[in-house]
C-alpha cells in the first residue's frame, strides 16, 4: 500500500509546487498609457450578449456610463459602448456595481476594446485603485498621461513575448 501511495503523493506534490505555464503579458503603465485612446472613470450601465462569437467565445457589448474622462478626445463624452467577450479568462472584468477606471482602444464602428485584456479595468473603492491597478493613485495615472502625451504606440511585433524567467 506505502509504495501505491507514495508515487500519487510525489505526483500531487510536484505540481501543487510548481506552477503551470499561464502568461499575461502585462505593460508598463508607460505603455498602458499611450497605447490607449481613452482612459476613464465610470460604471457599468448595461451589458448584452452582442452578435457572433470570436474564437469560441460570445461577443459582448457593455454600455459605460462615464464620470471622468482622463485621456482622449471623448472629453465630453457620456456614454461609451465597449466590447468584450463573455467568459474568457484575459478579458477585462467589468464589475457590475461600483465605479472603475478603464483603458481603451478604438475599435470598430465606434466601439472601443479593452487595452490589454485583464489589465484594462481597475475597480476604484474610497478613491484607491484595485485588481492590476492596486498601488497607483488616480493622481499617477494623471500625471502618466500628461508624462506621454503625443506618444506614439510602438509598432506591433510578431514575436511572442518571451517569459520572464
């Protein structure tokens, strides 16, 4: 019984310590920055299953209420229309309640995209930035805007990003 058991224990150990392959590339908050055309605070007004699907996934359309636009020419914008896709994992959360900053690029038809999936939303409580915004101010984000304003995106390379490790 002791030898069945101890290649199933050293088996669950093994990968209970060491971590799968996963990799979300995120950006600096220089990058993040510039490579969004608008960056904002607001809600989540109302979210609808959109047409078609992407990759296997259904495309989603989120309608944001906006309280404060930080970047972009949208300054007196109200409303913006986001798309998303509905449970894939590197996609932006959008919460429901409560307010978020959210970085965007342009799309089609008007629309806008998360700036790099899962980094782009950062839910905001007692003025502190939360998720993968957790340790910047509203303030740095600000001054990171007025830092690189008229920078340009870089160009899109066809190399994958390579780990860290």
């Amino acid at each position: 019984m002791k030898m069945f058991l101890f290649p199933i224990l050293a088996f669950f150990l093994f990968f209970s310590t060491t971590g799968g392959f996963a990799m979300i590339v995120t950006m600096s908050l220089d990058d993040l920055v510039i490579n969004s055309d608008l960056i904002a605070i607001g809600k989540l007004e109302k979210s609808t299953e959109g047409t078609g699907q992407t990759g296997g996934f259904k495309n989603m359309t989120n309608l944001l209420s906006l309280s404060e636009v930080i970047k972009g020419e949208e300054k007196k914008m109200k409303d913006v229309s986001v798309d998303t896709l509905a449970d894939f994992e590197d996609e932006a959360k959008l919460p429901s309640d409560g307010i978020f900053m959210i970085f965007l690029k342009k799309g089609n038809e008007g629309k806008f995209l998360p700036t790099n999936g899962i980094q782009s939303c950062w839910p905001i409580s007692d003025e502190k930035l939360f998720g993968m915004g957790h340790g910047y101010t509203i303030d740095q984000i600000r001054e990171t805007v007025k830092k690189n304003k008229g920078k340009k995106p870089a160009p899109q390379s066809n190399t994958p990003p390579q780990p860290e490790f």
